[in-house]
C-alpha cells in the first residue's frame, strides 16, 4: 500500500461524494504524484480559508492518513482515529469529535487516548499551524496484514468515504 496514493483516492472520493450533495470541497494536496511539503500545505489552507472569511464564509481542513506502528514488518495495532494540536479551536475539537462518532457508528474500531476524549492531542505541524480549524485522521493500519487488506477492499474504501462524510456533514450542521 502506498499510502499517498490511498489517501488521494479517498480523498477524491469524499469530494465527490460530498459535491454531490451540493457541499464545495477544496483540494489542499490534489491528487498530484508529487510530495507536497506541509509548510505548502498550511500556506495554501491558509490562503484558501483567508480568501473565504473575506466572503463572509468558513472553511475546515482534514489531512486524511493511514496509521503504521511498525519497523517494516506485520504489526497488530489496529483501529480509526483522530488527532488534534494541543493549540486545537473548539471548532476543531467539535469536528473531531463528530468525525470519531461517524467511524464508531459505522461499527469500526476506534481508538482514542481515553474513556472520555475521542481525539488524540499530538503536536502535529499542519494542525498546529492551520488558522481555520483542522484535524487529522488516520484511517486505520496500514501494517497491520488484515486491516491492510479490508482497507484495500471496496466496503474499506467506502468505509473510510463515509465515514469522512458523515462527520463533515454533521459537523457543518452543527455551525
């Protein structure tokens, strides 16, 4: 698995999903073959979110991964979760928390630092530096054997689809 790739593909599909559904979605990191450093990536977020606020409108930002625990080899960690900066807005809070409870609803393993916090806190350089609100998901294991494969079958790829989905939508509801 190429995990650049991955993500770009789901990526493309929760843009396609949600414009489908009259929602505007803007590429940070289009589905380019090239590495996008994060210093770019923040300054083109930023500079999208500022040209939003002047037209009266809000923006988010979702930086979509896959999560590894290994040294190269078959790892057993296994599970969906999400990371906030420890600088996190409310908003932020708020979309990772609706984000945790899509991938929980769908029946997927979550994982989360506690009982009572559904986001990890990591002091992540593009969540960190993003104006608008931001969080980052990584979307299962990537080395572990058989989260790998489900992850490569068409109910993960849509898993991972939706569950984005659902909590965007439920999140802009909430505004």
């Amino acid at each position: 698995m190429r995990e650049y790739k991955y993500c770009r593909e789901r990526v493309a599909g929760i843009k396609a999903r949600l414009e489908a559904e009259g929602y505007n979605v803007i590429y940070i990191v289009t589905p380019e073959e090239k590495d996008i450093s994060l210093a770019t990536r923040v300054a083109r977020a930023n500079a999208k979110y500022a040209e939003l606020k002047k037209k009266g409108m809000t923006g988010f930002l979702i930086s979509v991964h896959n999560n590894a625990a290994g040294n190269g080899k078959w790892m057993n960690a296994t599970g969906w979760s999400v990371f906030l900066s420890p600088n996190a807005s409310s908003n932020s809070k708020k979309l990772g928390g609706f984000l945790f409870d899509a991938a929980d609803n769908y029946g997927t393993k979550t994982r989360k630092p506690s009982a009572n916090q559904k986001y990890w806190v990591s002091n992540l350089y593009i969540c960190k530096n993003t104006n608008c609100p931001c969080v980052l998901t990584e979307n299962f294991f990537m080395d572990n054997k058989a989260e790998c494969e489900w992850m490569l079958t068409d109910n993960g790829k849509e898993t991972v689809e939706r569950i984005h989905v659902s909590g965007i939508k439920k999140y802009i509801a909430s505004l």
